[in-house]
C-alpha cells in the first residue's frame, strides 16, 4: 500500500492566532516547521481582507508569503472527504 503524504492545512483562525502573536500558536508553527504547510486561496483572502490600512495588509501579505497557496479542484475534495470517511 502505498503511503499517503501527509500535508497540513491551515485556517483563518490559526493563522489569525499566529499573526496576534497568541502563545501555543506561536510554538505550534516552529514545532512543525518540517512539515509542508499550505493555506486555501479562501483562507488567505479572509486574512487580507481583514486588514485594516496598507501597511497592515502588506504585513500580512509578508506573512502569507511564508506559506504555500492552495486550492483545491472539486476531485481533490472528494477524495480528502473519502481520507476522512
């Protein structure tokens, strides 16, 4: 059987909880540095979106840079829905 990589997706509230500096966030991300972390296009767009002036959302844009951008098609979602069944 083969093996299935495993990749870890984050959302609005983590990445919310990391950006206001929330303590177990900010170990969680170092702790787990080795593995591939990416963010849905969605989830990145509520970041900016939340922005409150140009230099908060370049701030953000800097962080979002950090992380791999995803998004999925619809088969992908089946077959995580499936992974998960």
């Amino acid at each position: 059987m083969a093996t299935i990589p495993i990749t870890t997706l984050l959302d609005t509230d983590v990445l919310i909880d990391i950006l206001r500096a929330h303590p177990p966030a900010q170990v969680w991300l170092p702790a787990n540095s080795a593995l591939p972390v990416v963010i849905h296009g969605v989830t990145a767009m509520a970041i900016w979106m939340g922005s409150r002036n140009k230099n908060e959302w370049q701030r953000y844009q800097k962080f979002l840079s950090q992380f791999t951008l995803s998004w999925p098609t619809s088969t992908e979602f089946e077959e995580a829905s499936w992974l998960l069944a």
